[in-house]
C-alpha cells in the first residue's frame, strides 16, 4: 500500500488462486498484529479472521520480547480460525557464550514447552539476525528435539555469510523445516541459498527431493525481476561479521541504513552500528525484532545524531529528549523482557509517569468497529469491504492514503515495474492488461515544466486517442526555507536535535509551560521525538508548525526572559 500502492488482499488471492495446493505462510507480531503498535484485542482477532478468509493456512506468531502472554490473542485467534499456529522463538544472543547467560539452552526450552501448552501446532525459531552459529544449532535443536514433540521449524538471516551452515547443523540435529530464499534473492541480510542447500543435502537421508533445474529456472525469473529494483537495494556487498556486534535483524539492517543516510549520517554507519550495541545493553540486553528493534534503532540514531554518549544517556542530571518509541517501550507498551526494565533508564525516559507490567492488549477497551469503519468510509468516500477495513484497522493512515490514489489513478499494480518506478520516456510505448483479453496501449508523448504547484501535465495517447492529465513532478527537488539556527549558549533557544519534519506544535506564543511539558514533535522516517520543557516559563516564539520540514540545530521555540 505505501511503496506501490497495491492492495495487499488482492495479492494473496492471486497467489492463492496459482497455488491453490500449497501452503501459504504470513508473519504475525503477536498483539502487534502487522503494525508498530498495541491494538485491542477485537482488532487483532478481526484481522486474523480476514487473512484466514483471503487464504493464509499458517500464521507464524512471534512476540519481539519472547512474551508468550502477548501472543496468547493471536494464538488463539488462530486456532478460532482452524488454521496452523506456527508459534517462533525469537533468537538472540550467543547460547555457547557464559559471558550471556540471561538466554541459555534452559531460557528457550522453557519456552518452546509453554509455547506447546498455550496451543501452538509447531515451533519456530525465529533467527531474525542470523546470530545462532552451527555448533550452538546443533546443541540447541538437539534439545529442543528431546523437549517437544511439535515440528520443528527453522528461520535465519544470511547477515554473517555463514547461515548455509547453522541450517545443515540444524538439519542433522533434527529440524522438521528450514527457510531458504532463491538462488537470485538469496544471501546477505536474506535467507541463505535454496538451491545450494538442496545440493547439500542431495542424496542424503535428509534429502528434501526438490527439483535443481526448476530451481534454476525460477531463480532465472527472480534474477530479472531484481534488475527492476536495483535503485533499491543494499549497498552491503558481501557478508559482515559485524552483525555479531550489533545483532540488527536482516530485515532492519537495510532500513536503518536509509534511515541513517536520512539524517546524514550515512558516511557514521560504523558508529550507528556500534551505538545500536551500547544502547541494546543500556536496555538490558533485549531480544531485538520488530517493534523492539526499531526502538533501538531509533534511540541510536538520536544518540549518534546529537554525539550523545551512554553515559550522557543515563546521567541523571542530563535532560534527554527520548525518541517517543522508546518511552513506550519503557512504559510497557510491548511488554516486558526477562528481568524487567533497568529501573533507572526507565525512571529518566518516563518523566514521572508510573510503568505497567500488565499485557498491554488487555489495558485497551474494545474498538468500536462500526464507528471506526464509518470513520474510514467518511475519509475516502466509498464503502469498504472486509479485507480493506482490516488494512485500515492496522495502518489508518497509510491505508487512507493508498485507498484515495487509487481512486484517482486506478489499479497501478498494472504497470509494468520500470513504468511504475520511473515513468515513459517521451515516444515511449507501454501495454498495460488491466483484465483478461482487455490491454490499453500507452504512449507518452510529452511533459510540461512543472508548474508554481509542482505539477506537470503530461500528454500522451490512450488506445490511439490524445489525452492529458496533472500529476506531481516525483523528480522536482524538495524546497526549504533556510532557517535560523539555535544558539547552544543560549537557554531561552530550544533547537532540533535531527533533521525530520514537524509533526505536532502543541504550545504557542505566550503560553505558559511547565517542566516536562511537551513542545514539539518532530518526525523523522518512521521515528517520532517528543521535545520536552526543560524548565518553567513562557513561550515567547514558535518559529515552526505541523508539516515543516527542518533541519538539526534549527532554531524551533524562544523562551521569554
């Protein structure tokens, strides 16, 4: 919805409708359910009952702090549904190291047992940073074979170049199922590679039987398909031991790096990396996977942003502008890790406000989904189905967006991928079939220069028939104001810790504020950072609003003397 502006449910049909005989697996964050956030326990269950209906036969639930009391929703919807609860572990750590006891062998057998008990009809474990290393895989699922009777599934990242082995490790220990990703797709913070494992294990008493010649040739597809997405991809070239450092899931390392390239602080990764580490052990030492990792993301980033230090971080005497994920977290919002909190970087990031140990689900009332789909149907104008109202109770807003440009560009999934991504040179020609026996011919034929609004009319031949039409000029550089930047020797000037975008003013001119109050929000890919008061007094300026787009140092409220 927000990359391609593609409907999601349309997707799984079609897939379903090719591999009716197949099953098909999605990824479920437990009370997280698909989104960065808590949602009330009917949503969860409302989403489920819809991905079950569109053709999902086996969730995997996960938890991002291994809290099976917060998958027991999810698990449970599942199972309403008659479909297959795959239940993960998430790993992390070293098992082998005594250095790191908190996650031992006994830390994830306990698990999997009760894992067993709350309903799960096979176990996962979820190596979402590709940690686990071959000889701890062959301790852990050789216990893990003696703990449960439930299948054993495994999942890892390729992150450190060496995952191909920690899957034949775990294959002679007695896994039941191993993820892999095609040949062309494969390696780096992707799976490991399909087809050399298959080879691997050919002729063995674990041989899996598939085919390496209808793996090459679908591995020839995807090889293709990729060119189209170079302008997206990774610039890691080969594996990177430092994952052992930072421990980021292969799914974050990408994304936080165009995060950090965001803020300018692409040619400072190295550090990223390192403070991603340093703030991992200020949290405790946390299991790191979507949601929790993010949080750790965003608090590295601040930190390396504004050359703040650990010891800055937790200094009782330093205020610390705390990314708003992070106060969440501490709060309690995706539950709690093995231990508990640090006591006193929860105390500093709450600001007074008391933490909760509770499931965070079972604090929410129950939305009121007649309310929330006449809301949607008022913000887009049209009626909504089923599968659409569960992207909307995921992603309101994201949904929202997507549901209003396809009803002004219509079904874009069409397009041919270049097409999409960059648009028709002039005399380019583009056949689009938008249903079975039915192809519009395209043929761009001119642009203008964007006009005082950013747009541009583009004219072009439809099935032969001359057309027009306005559309936003995507190649148009983003404009700023240059601002004034804040004087640190100055107390009355509070300035942007990062670059971001203003989401919220919540004081104006000659406002009193209190210490702790909340000023501003800034925005910044994803990360959203609440600047407090750091003392009493009065607003004397506010030099930005909502929808600004800033940079650090820039000058955001005066103090009056």
């Amino acid at each position: 919805m927000r990359f391609l502006t593609e409907d999601p449910w349309e997707r799984l049909a079609l897939i379903r409708e090719s591999a009716p005989n197949l099953l098909l697996q999605m990824l479920l964050r437990g009370a997280n359910g698909v989104g960065y956030k808590n949602y009330p326990d009917n949503v969860v269950k409302y989403f489920v009952r819809q991905a079950a209906a569109g053709g999902i036969d086996l969730f995997r639930v996960f938890d991002c702090l291994n809290w099976v009391d917060n998958m027991r929703v999810s698990m449970d919807a599942i199972n309403e549904e008659n479909r297959l609860c795959e239940a993960a572990i998430c790993y992390t750590g070293d098992l082998l190291n005594s250095a790191r006891p908190k996650y031992d062998l006994k830390y994830y057998v306990s698990l999997a047992q009760e894992l067993e008990k709350a309903g799960a009809h096979i176990i996962a474990l979820k190596d979402m940073a590709g940690l686990l290393k071959p000889a701890a895989a062959k301790v852990l699922f050789t216990a893990l074979r003696e703990a449960t009777s439930l299948p054993i599934h495994f999942h890892t990242h390729d992150t450190s170049g060496i995952a191909a082995a920690t899957v034949l490790a775990a294959v002679d220990a007695g896994v039941d199922a191993v993820d892999a990703a095609m040949d062309a797709l494969s390696g780096n913070t992707s799976q490991p590679c399909l087809g050399s494992i298959v080879e691997a294990l050919s002729g063995s008493e674990r041989d899996p039987g598939l085919d390496p010649e209808w793996i090459r040739k679908i591995s020839f597809y995807w090889e293709a398909v990729r060119g189209q997405y170079a302008a997206f991809e990774s610039d890691l070239k080969g594996p990177a031991s430092e994952v052992y450092l930072h421990e980021m899931p292969g799914g974050q390392f990408t994304n936080l790096k165009e995060q950090a390239r965001s803020l300018g602080l692409e040619s400072r990764w190295h550090k990223v990396a390192q403070t991603y580490a340093d703030v991992n052990k200020m949290f405790g030492d946390i299991v790191k996977v979507t949601p929790s990792s993010k949080v750790v993301g965003d608090m590295a980033l601040m930190m390396v942003s504004q050359d703040l230090t650990v010891a800055d971080v937790e200094n009782p005497a330093k205020d610390i502008a705390f990314p708003d994920s992070v106060v969440a977290m501490l709060k309690g919002d995706l539950g709690q890790p093995p231990g508990g909190w640090p006591e006193a970087i929860q105390k500093k990031a709450l600001k007074g406000d008391a933490p909760y140990t509770e499931v965070p689900g079972s604090l929410l009332p129950p939305a009121d989904l007649d309310a929330e789909r006449l809301t949607v149907e008022e913000k887009i104008g049209r009626k909504v189905d089923d599968f659409e109202f569960a992207s909307y109770l995921m992603y309101p807003k994201v949904f929202t967006d997507y549901a209003l440009a396809a009803d002004t560009y219509g079904p874009v999934s069409v397009l041919p991928t270049h097409a999409y991504f960059y648009g028709l040179a002039d005399g380019e020609e583009m056949f689009a079939d938008i249903e079975r026996g039915k192809t519009l011919v395209v043929v761009n034929q001119a642009a203008s220069a964007p006009d005082t609004q950013g747009m541009v009319t583009v004219f072009f031949e439809l099935n032969g028939q001359p057309r027009r039409i306005k559309v936003p000029d995507r190649n148009r550089a983003a404009t700023s104001a240059v601002r004034q930047k804040a004087d640190q020797s100055n107390p009355a000037h509070l300035g942007a810790p990062m670059p971001g975008v203003i989401s919220r003013v919540f004081v104006s001119t000659g406002q009193s504020v209190k210490a702790g109050d909340v000023l501003v929000s800034i925005e910044a890919m994803k990360m959203e950072t609440a600047l407090h008061a750091e003392r009493d007094g009065t607003i004397a300026e506010v030099q930005v609003k909502a929808g600004d787009q800033i940079d650090a140092k820039d000058l955001l409220i005066v103090y009056g003397a």
